[in-house]
C-alpha cells in the first residue's frame, strides 16, 4: 500500500543566508514555524562544529517552536550525542561525513562501521524518537543496516538526481527501488534526500512507493526566490 511521502524543509540554506550578514535576518525561527504553517511535515538541520550555518543555540530554538517532526542531522561525534540527548527530537539522522565537508556526499558503509554503529544507535535511542542512517543505494547494505538497530535509511539521492536529469529516468532510480524493496523486507522505514528538487521529485515518489520522507533544503530556497516560500512548500 502506498503510504504518504512527508516534506521536511532544511533550514541550513536559511542560516547561510543569515550568518552571511551577522544580525538575525533572515529570522530562522520565523522561517521554520512558517514552513510549518504552509505545509511542512518537518523540520531538518544539520549542525555542524565549526557553526556555519546552524548554531547550536539554534537547535535549542527551534526545539521550543517546531510542532511537527524534528528531524537533527549529522555525524555522531561526542558533542553532537550530547545535543541529542539534551533536545530530544523525534528523528536523528546520522552521516558519515567528517565536519570539514562542504555537504553530505556519502552514505555508512554499514558493513565496516556496523558494530560503531550498533553502539551509538543504542545510546541516541534513549533520548530520539527514532534514528535514521544515511545510506548509498546499496541492497547489500541493507541487512547490515537493519543489524544497526536503526528505524530508518535515508537514500543519498545524489546519484539519482544527477541521471535523472540526464534522461534515464529508469537507469537513474533502479539501484534506489532496490533498495527500498529490500529495506521493506527488513521492516526498514526508508527516506531520501540530497539534490531532489521540482524536477526529479515526483517522479521519486510516483515509483517508490514505501518512501516515508524527504528532506530538502537548498532547492527548495533556491525556488522560493522565484515562487515565495509559500507557494514553493505547496508545489513540493
């Protein structure tokens, strides 16, 4: 049966924007409780150490606005367990990526960080309502994922925008059908994000039809410039 693809709105771009010029404008706490009020089923941030986007003190801000799903990104370092425990959002979404990167460009190999994994898993369920990892569009990855303890996979979508926008539209979502149909097996919620945007989105969630959530962000501010973030949220 297909179920509901949910949008969570990344509020990182928004940051950017803000830290771009010091001061609070854009307000970020606006912008997230107005993503809400137009349709948003969440709110996705990636705080990272160095604090060039979202700020630590954001996290706590947001944890006092946001009324749908709180979803904090990023990798599993001993600062960012401890924020975990501290807000207790409703979804963690871990990452492989060291905090030097640019943005999110890979998925766990869950084959050879499995057992790291399994640890810190076990410890950030004591305070998130659940935990997702980022993940290639691997099925061999899949067992090993699910022997994590983790809810979820989010599906690194890079790969498939890229092809998607090269017209192979079939050859592009192939390996991410695999391995949604594999983490069903496994009784794996699966997600997606990275690179998804007006054009390769619909075509995503026509096909896959287990797909529980999105995360967007750069995308999406990107079209609001053009559409408003109203109208924007409405067409995603």
């Amino acid at each position: 049966m297909r179920k509901h693809t949910k949008l969570s709105v990344n509020v990182n771009k928004i940051a950017t924007i803000r830290n771009a010029r010091g001061g609070n404008n854009p307000n970020l706490i606006e912008v997230a409780k107005d993503c809400e009020q137009f349709g948003a089923e969440g709110i996705t941030v990636h705080p990272r150490p160095d604090e060039r986007h979202i700020r630590r003190s954001d996290v706590f801000d947001l944890k006092k606005v946001v009324n749908t799903e709180f979803n904090i990104e990023g990798y599993p370092s001993s600062e960012f367990i401890q924020l975990i425990h501290e807000i207790k959002p409703e979804q963690v979404t871990l990452v492989p990526d060291p905090p030097e990167v640019l943005t999110s460009n890979n998925g766990w190999d869950t084959v050879k960080y499995g057992d790291f994994l399994k640890v810190v898993i076990a410890d950030l369920k004591k305070s998130a309502g659940r935990v997702s990892i980022f993940l290639n569009p691997n099925p061999n990855l899949v067992e090993s994922a699910k022997a994590t303890g983790a809810d979820r996979i989010e599906l690194y979508t890079e790969q498939y925008a890229h092809k998607y926008a090269e017209g192979n539209h079939e050859n592009a979502i192939a390996p991410y059908l695999a391995t949604a149909l594999k983490a069903q097996e496994f009784e794996l919620g699966v997600n997606a994000g990275h690179d998804l945007d007006l054009n390769n989105l619909h075509y995503l969630t026509k096909k896959m039809e287990n797909l529980l959530e999105v995360s967007i962000g750069h995308a999406l501010v990107c079209d609001a410039l053009y559409h408003g973030l109203q109208n924007t949220i409405q067409m995603y």
